[in-house]
C-alpha cells in the first residue's frame, strides 16, 4: 500500500501497532528508511514482542547508516524471535547482523 494513504489513516484513526508497522514497511519499500525507522519504533512501543518490527528496524537503522542501532535492534528482535519460537526471523536477522559486522561497522557480534 502507498506510504501516504496510511499516513492518512494513522491521521484519521486510532494508532496501533499494526498500523505503525505498515508504514514502517512501506516507507522502507519506497526506499525512505528515515521515515520507516520512527514508525517502526513506535510499532514496538505498542508490542515489543513484534519481531517482524524488530527486522524492520534493523533494516532501516542499517539504510540511514546507524549501525549502532541497527545491531541493536536485530539483537533485541534475535530475543524476541526465540522467546516466541519465530526461528524464521532468528535467523534472518543473526545473518543481518554477521553481514554488518563483516562490514566493518563498530563492534563484533559474539558467536
């Protein structure tokens, strides 16, 4: 869905995490991270469970070049995802963040 038709949405309506993760991916999908990233974050305000979010974030954070934060998010979102059983997110985001800290980008991630 078009960023600016949710946008309208969350303007109209009641705010949840459904919504805000809607945005979030599709402001990341129109290539607009900075965007996507607040959203994504208030997404997790509402469920920090969400670890589909928590992937999301890591993206976006990665993309606005804040490797910091992206390495934190895919850890918590690493959490998450084991805690509910989501081994499919587990392992997207433990090979998202062997690929930032193959970068370059700060600290190691321990293995």
């Amino acid at each position: 869905m078009d960023p600016q038709t949710l946008e309208n949405l969350l303007a109209k309506g009641p705010d949840n995490a459904m919504l805000r993760f809607g945005l979030g991916k599709a402001w990341l999908d129109a290539g607009e991270a900075a965007k996507a990233a607040p959203h994504l974050q208030r997404c997790l305000e509402f469920d920090p469970g969400y670890s589909a979010a928590w992937k999301l974030l890591g993206k976006a954070l990665a993309a606005v070049d804040d490797p910091d934060g992206a390495r934190r998010a895919w850890r918590q979102g690493i959490e998450v995802a084991a805690g509910k059983g989501d081994k499919q997110a587990e392992k997207e985001m433990t090979v998202f963040l062997r690929r930032l800290d193959k970068a370059g980008s700060g600290p190691k991630t321990p293995t």
